[in-house]
C-alpha cells in the first residue's frame, strides 16, 4: 500500500515566523548557533532542523513538527502556508 501523503508546512513561512519572533537568528555567529540550539530544545527536534530551514534547505517541513518549532517561537501555524497532498499550497 503506498505511504499516505501528509500536509507538510512551507519552511520559508516558519523561517519568516522565527526571524520576526527573533527566537532564532540567521548565521555562523556563536549567538546565532546558540539561539537556534535552544529553540531546538524548546520545540524537541534537532538544531540541525532549525539550521536547515535558516539556511533554507527543507521546502517543506512535517506538520507536527512545523507546530512544535513555531509555537517554541510563539507564533502559530496560522502564520505560515501548507503543502497540500494534491500539490496546492494554501494558507493554514
């Protein structure tokens, strides 16, 4: 059976969000790593994931996630756009 596609989240929008809550800072600096370090916390993924979607690697982001990483950033998904499973993209 094949794997159901799942709404995904932009990365571009959670980026958006992240620079304006200033919880995560674009950058090689130490406080631009330690910023995004502990947001990773917050949100329970890697700082790795928060480096890719700074750097604007991922397109696309797991919804819950996406959840997890904006609300650590105290936005909300209503700030940010999906990718539907029939290839759309709509605003949350």
């Amino acid at each position: 059976m094949p794997a159901k596609k799942e709404i995904r989240v932009m990365a571009v929008d959670i980026k958006v969000v992240l620079l304006r809550t200033r919880t995560a800072s674009a950058g090689n600096s130490d406080e631009a790593k330690h910023s995004r370090k502990a947001l990773a916390e917050v949100a329970g993924c890697s700082s790795r994931t928060i480096d890719r979607i700074m750097a604007d690697e991922r397109e696309t982001i797991e919804l819950d996630m996406a959840d997890r990483i904006v609300l650590a950033a105290g936005g909300g998904l209503n700030e940010c756009r999906v990718l539907l499973p029939t290839g759309e993209i709509e605003d949350y």
